[in-house]
C-alpha cells in the first residue's frame, strides 16, 4: 500500500467502531474499494489540512526519527493513536480506550 494510491471516501462511527471507506488506486483511473475497521475507538479527527497537527506530527516524526511520513498508517504506542495519511494530503488521527491492551507486531522505521 503507497501514499500517493490511498484516497479517503468517508468515515463512519458506530458502537465504538471506526469504518474508514477509502480507494485503493491501481492506474489512471482503476481503484479497488476498500474498508479498513477499528474497534474500540474513544475519538477521531478527519482534517484536510497537513499542517493542522504539526505540532503533534512534528513530535511523532522525532520520536520515529524519521524526517517525513512515506507510509499511509504510523501507530503511536504511548498515546495509543493511529495516524493515518493519504495521497490528498489529510491526516486521520484515531485514539483508543486506554483500557484495551494493543496486539501488535514492532513497527518499522
């Protein structure tokens, strides 16, 4: 999966469940409808806008010690976020209860 093929649809929020209905382009204009879902979600934010969690992304980048993002899903174990990217440049950031326990495998830098 590569940044520049992920286009976010729509975001939908039930019983504690996250449904994020993105396009997984493939060529010019051929795409796989795809659905990614995340239980136990406690809250999320959809912006448009790279720049509007700089600070917060900024911080995430140094822990990583990476310079940019280059992958669509970075998870943050401390805060127990996921930060999600895509090819128009919005970032989608999902917390989780903190009462779950995370099944996980390391994460690649």
């Amino acid at each position: 999966m590569r940044l520049e093929n992920i286009a976010i649809d729509l975001l939908e929020y039930k019983d504690s469940k996250l449904y994020i209905y993105y396009r997984n382009y493939y060529g010019d204009d051929k795409y796989f409808n795809k659905v990614f879902c995340f239980k136990n979600v406690k809250s999320f934010t959809y912006t448009l806008e790279e720049l509007a969690h700089m600070d917060e992304t900024d911080e995430y980048l140094q822990d990583l010690g990476i310079k940019f993002f280059t992958r669509v899903i970075y998870r943050n174990k401390k805060r127990k976020k996921l930060y999600i990217f895509d090819a128009n440049f919005s970032i989608t950031i999902i917390e989780f209860n903190e009462e779950k326990e995370w099944n996980y495998r390391e994460q690649k830098k």
